[in-house]
C-alpha cells in the first residue's frame, strides 16, 4: 500500500554528516496512520517539512518514507497559501476570511502533479494508494490519469462544506473531479458525505445513487469513516510507572491544586483556545467557588506560524494569557501555565493522567484526537471530558459534557459543572467514553476504509465465470439496445426466502450493482414485487433512481424531476366504494379462515391480503389453501395469485406483466430484462417480447429465456449486466462525441 499526505510522518533532518535522522512529526494524521503503514510495511510519499531540501528515501519502522522537496516558494503558496489561508478556512465553516489567488492555485496544482507522478513510480502494479487531506484534492484524478491500474482510496480529516461555502471557490469544478478520480471519497461525518454528494449533483450534474456517484463511466463510492487512535497503546503508555510517576511530579509543581484544566491544541484559530481562556477568566472574577483552588494549563503546539493570521491570533492569545496571570495569578501561582511547544508522547500522556478536566472546544473540527487520546489515557477512570458539539468526535463520545464554543456563558456554565462533578458522575461517564475510544480504535477505522475500497473492485469478471453460457450471451445482446428497462422481483429474487417475510434482507451485492446500473444514462432500474411499496422502501433503503412497482403493480412510486423517490406520491390505484367494501368483507372472511392455524399470517396490502403459509404445518396449509379457494377466492371481482407457499387475494385486476409494459412504455424503453423466481413473475415472463430477456431464479416451469440458481447468481448478473452495458455506453458516448 501506498500512502499519501502533505508531510510525512517523521520529519527527516540531514545531518552535519550527511546522513539523516527521523522524529516523528505532530499531528492527528500522523499518530493515526503510522502504527498502520508501519506494520504494512507499505510506502508514505510527502514533504520532510522543510523547504528546497533533496533527501533520498529511507526505511524506518518497516515504513518507506519517500521524500517530495518543495520550494520556498511552493511552501509559501502551496501550502501557507492556498491550503491554509484558501481551504482550511473555508472547509471550517469560513471562521475566517478565505484568499483566492490564482499564483497559490496554479502551485497547488503543480505541487499535487508531483505527487501523483511520484505515487506513479513507486506504487506496484494493482497496487491500494491511499490519499489523505485537502492538501492533495486534485491528485486522484491526476494519478488515475497515469496509472488507471491501481485503487485509489481519498480520506478528508476536515469537514467538508455545504454548497454554499463550498461554491465560493472558484476552482470549485477542478476540486470535485480531481476528488472523483478515487474509488472511494471518504469524511468524517455523514454530513461532509452529503455535501459532497450534492454538489457532485449540481456542480458537475453526477449520477448518484445512495452511496454511489457515476463519473467518468466509473462508479465511486462515498462514505462516512470516523477516524480514531492507537487506544491501546495510548492506554498502556499511561498506566507505566514512569506516566503516573511525572502524573504525581506535575501536581507536585503545580503546588497540588485541587483541580487541573488541561487544554492540548495545535496553535489555531479553529481550535477555540481564546473561548475557554475567557471562560476561565469569567469564573475567576466572579470569584465562584468552583475555580477558588483551580488551574489551568495550556499547550499550544506551534503551527503555520509564517502567516500572518496565525502570528497575529498567537498574540492574542498570549496577551490573554498574560492578562489573566496579571489579574488573577499570584506569586508562585498563575491561573494559566501556558506552553507554546510540542511535548514527546509520554511527558503529553502524563498531562493527561494528572487532568481533572479536559476542555477541547473548537469551533469547528473534522473530528479531533486530543479527546479521545485523553480518554484513552484515563486508565484510573478519572476526569471530566468537555467538548465542543462542533467536532466529529462529539458524534461518538455522546456522553462527555458538551458546549457551544459560541456561547461563552454555556462554556462557563460547562467548565463549572465539569469542576463541580461528583467523582461517582465523572466515572461514570469516563467509563462510557472509555468503552466507545477503546472499542472503535484507528485498526477498525482503517480496516473499515480499506475493506470498503477493496470492494470497489470490478467484480464483474469473477461473475461472469459463475454465470451459464447461455446467460452471458443474452446480457450482451439485451445490453446493446437503446433504452433498457430492468426489472426484478424482490423475495427470492435480489433477497433470499426466509420464513418471516419481515426478515428478508436483500444481498448488498445485488443492491449495489442496482443502484449502479440505475446511474447509466439509457437504463431505467424497477423493482416490481408482490409486497406493498411501503415494505418495499423500508427493505431496499436508498432508492434513488429507481422504480418501485408494489402489490403486483396495483402501487407505483413516483419520482421526482432529480430521480429521487417522492414518498408523497404512491401512485396507488384508487378503490371504488364496491371494490373498498369487498376488500373490508375479505379481510374478515381471511381472519375467520386462518384464526385457528398456527403459522399462517395474515399481511395486509392497500388493495388486497396475502396469506403467509410458509410456517405453518403442511397439513393446516392445505387445509387453509382448500378453504379459500372454495369460499373468498370465488366472490366476483376478487382474484387469485398464487405464489410460493403464499395466497394472495386482490379486488383489483393487475399483474407484474401489466405492470412491466406500463413502465416500458412511461419510459419508452426499447428492450427489457426482468428476473423473477416465483409463479406471480410468470406475468411478466409472458409479456415479454422477442428480443426482450426473462430470467428464471430457481427450479420449476418457467416461461423465462434463461435460468439461473439463486440470488447469489442474481447478484452476478447484475454486476456483469452494469458492467457490460457501462462499456457499451460508453463507446456510444465516444462515437457521439466524434460525429
């Protein structure tokens, strides 16, 4: 594997001697990935921190650092400029004034080439490149471009922006397809998923279907991938002799306060450091009760400090700082200890075991580790967590005090009630925290992003081998014509046959090559089911793009103009009053019938009733069978569908095969191919025309074409179907373009 991001994760300092020596560089994405990597013994392409500096790659920990040099200049506009002072505040809500400038553009561009050229070189054929952060956008394109052979995986560690921020770029079209040359885009939050789906949308008019976008003729998929730590090891560092023992030597010089308040934060102005200074400040002048022999200990790592915003924003804070110390400190005794440093692994975990009370309130944060390496290292079940509602780690750990960093009175009100809590309360919210930080660690977060980008592999080649002949040459055939319409059943179809209908799940497999093929231009997908289009929903989810075609086509959904489903609107066949009273007159007779069988249930359908006899004894099925063909099933305008080991009685004349020409002919579709196992498909199967595709699941008569086994095919033929119609689609797109 191979990994990308703006620095690497050791800064790489030559020495007088010429060789170079390696410290592990700060920062979330560092302490996250590298236990990773270096027990992968993959590669990590990024800058050494230091500008015009040519270092040659090196090996340390098992992990291949791969050096990219900079320039001065580059840093200055690459990175200080359209990074940090274009995006960075942007992407956090524009907390601050965002620059645009065209110079830092055109270096963000060069500089995110060189780094997919590099990945190019290094990255072995097939190979998993993994690309992380917002300074390296545009590369997934650019290395899709050079080596369409590997998977690309994008990971964005800051949140991404709703439309209307995000639209203040004016490189905003370059930004989303260079995203959209990965394979899967993933964020911290299902929030940044779909303001990133919506302006793919808008922006670039991309399919989308749930958790997959069209582009390009490829599939990709986004998702939400909260990022965590190495809680493990950062529990086992703070329970060692050597933590508790600096842990107790902090107090001690501290004069053994009654309450610590920790801050640990890269010096920034997302971070919030001033809000729970003036918070402090606040309670100290009111003299409440709370802070009468309290402390507060700062640490501010330094960051970005060559702009102009950070030096000025650094003073400020300092001169809060100082002005607290000058008003409220004594001698021997201030009321802030503030640092302005980077503290080694084991001095910052002993900080965090002598705390009483974290703060960590940003006012805007793709997710923040600090909180959760704090928790970690509770390894005594102490201390009070306060955090910001605006982090994505405020979405997990749900039980620690939470705060508006906007509202200074909440945040006092906050930092009060987390001094003033009992030692019962704060352990038994530290053990809440402790349970989610330990349970969902970086190796589950990584091993969720990784699984889901090997699962954007074609599977359609595996596919075909497991599909007949005789199959694979109708796909081809059908998926050539010019508007396909492709229709499925649901139960025994694109899900297994269970005895409770309400457990029926359908295989993700064949769900994900429906929602795939629903994004192809000329393909329309339905889905036409016996069940009712309530049920329908519910069991299949997104659905976007698609047609549902419930109750044997007596309900179809309507979409809206943008393709999504309008729950509003079943398209639900109206019941005269006669048809309305013999419906209520069935449901009663069906009760009286089935009330004295075990395992026979009743489902209820907006213009009919299905009797389940799947659980019930053979014998008592028979019996049921018998009595309702001799009594309710003869009532005129009532009629009979029968499928596998269920009865369905309607008071509306419709069938799948009605339903099927219906939406053929809404959509002026030129070829069908519906897939269907139980005797209620055969409808569909006879309405087919010549040159149109039926495909039986299952044993038993058929009027079908072709056959195949069980769902697990029916999830292989889709694939294999998207597949092939994709790159037909695509020759047609080129040969369009040409003409």
């Amino acid at each position: 594997m191979v990994v990308l991001a703006n620095r690497l994760p050791f800064d790489l300092e030559q020495q007088p001697d010429g060789s170079t020596k390696a410290r592990q560089a700060p920062g979330g994405l560092v302490t996250a990935l590298a236990p990773i990597l270096s027990r992968r013994e993959g590669a990590w392409i990024g800058w050494p921190g230091s500008p015009d500096t040519e270092l040659e790659p090196t090996t340390t920990d098992g992990l291949t650092l791969e050096p990219i040099s900079l320039t001065s200049t580059e840093v200055d506009e690459y990175y200080e400029g359209f990074s940090n002072a274009t995006l960075w505040p942007l992407y956090h809500d524009a907390v601050a004034p965002s620059e645009f400038h065209r110079p830092w553009w055109d270096a963000y561009r060069t500089v995110n080439d060189r780094f997919a050229r590099r990945a190019a070189e290094v990255a072995a054929p097939g190979a998993t490149v993994w690309i992380h952060d917002y300074q390296l956008q545009l590369v997934p394109q650019m290395l899709r471009r050079l080596r369409p052979d590997v998977r690309i995986g994008f990971f964005l560690h800051i949140p991404f922006p709703p439309a209307e921020l995000f639209n203040r770029l004016p490189w905003r079209r370059q930004i989303m397809a260079g995203l959209l040359g990965a394979d899967l885009i993933g964020f911290q939050l299902p929030g940044g998923t779909r303001n990133f789906v919506r302006l793919a949308k808008s922006l670039l008019d991309v399919p989308t279907s749930g958790g997959l976008l069209n582009y390009d003729g490829r599939n990709i998929k986004v998702g939400a991938f909260p990022i965590s730590i190495d809680s493990a090891a950062q529990s086992a560092l703070a329970a060692t002799p050597e933590v508790h023992q600096a842990a107790r030597k902090l107090r001690a010089d501290l004069g053994n306060p009654a309450k610590i308040i920790l801050g640990v934060d890269r010096l920034d102005y997302t971070k919030g450091i001033d809000v729970r200074l003036r918070a402090f400040r606040e309670l100290l002048a009111e003299k409440d009760p709370s802070v009468d022999d309290a402390v507060m200990i700062q640490i501010a790592t330094p960051s970005r400090e060559r702009l102009h915003s950070y030096i000025r924003m650094r003073e400020g804070i300092e001169r809060q700082v100082g002005s607290l110390n000058g008003d409220f400190g004594r001698i021997g005794r201030p009321a802030v200890h503030y640092l302005h440093q980077s503290l080694p692994r084991e001095e910052l975990a002993a900080f965090y075991v002598a705390a009483d009370v974290m703060t960590v309130t940003p006012l805007r944060d793709g997710m923040n580790l600090v909180a959760k390496e704090y928790v970690a290292c509770r390894v005594d079940g102490g201390g009070t967590l306060l955090l910001s509602e605006f982090t994505g780690a405020a979405r997990e750990l749900r039980a620690a005090l939470q705060v508006n960093p906007y509202d200074t009175d909440g945040v006092k009100d906050g930092l009060r009630a987390a001094l003033n809590m009992t030692s019962v309360a704060s352990r038994r919210q530290m053990r809440s925290l402790r349970r989610q930080v330990l349970t969902h660690d970086v190796d589950r977060w990584a091993e969720a992003f990784l699984s889901a980008l090997e699962g954007t592999r074609d599977h359609s080649a595996d596919a075909r081998n497991r599909l007949p002949t005789e199959v694979l040459e109708a796909l081809t055939k059908i998926s050539e014509t010019e508007r396909l319409l492709v229709g499925t059943d649901f139960d025994g179809t694109l899900a297994p046959i269970v005895d409770d209908p309400a457990a029926a799940r359908a295989l993700p497999e064949a769900l994900e090559a429906l929602r795939s093929l629903s994004t192809i231009p000329g393909t329309v997908v339905a889905v036409v089911s016996g069940r009712g289009l309530a049920d329908l929903r519910m069991l299949l989810g997104e659905t976007d793009h698609m047609q549902l075609v419930g109750s044997h086509g007596a309900e179809v959904s309507s979409m809206s103009t943008d393709g999504s489903q309008n729950p509003e609107h079943t398209g639900r066949s109206e019941l005269s009053a006669t048809a309305a009273t013999r419906l209520s007159a069935l449901r009663r007779a069906l009760q009286s019938i089935t009330s004295q069988y075990a395992g026979v249930n009743l489902e209820a359908k907006p213009t009919g009733v299905a009797v389940h006899l799947r659980g019930a004894d053979p014998d008592d099925a028979k019996a049921v069978t018998k009595a309702i063909e001799q009594d309710p099933a003869t009532w005129s305008g009532v009629h009979l569908l029968r499928a596998k080991m269920v009865l369905e009685l309607t008071v509306v004349a419709t069938d799948k095969g009605r339903a099927l020409q219906h939406l053929a002919r809404e959509n002026h579709c030129t070829g069908i191919i519906f897939i269907g196992d139980d005797i209620t498909d055969e409808n569909a199967f006879l309405a087919l025309g010549p040159d149109d595709v039926g495909v039986k699941v299952g044993s038993g008569a058929t009027a079908a074409d072709v056959r195949i086994a069980d769902p697990a095919r029916v999830a292989d033929l889709l694939h294999v179907l998207d597949a092939t119609r994709r790159r037909g689609r695509g020759r047609i797109s080129k040969d369009a373009s040409r003409t």
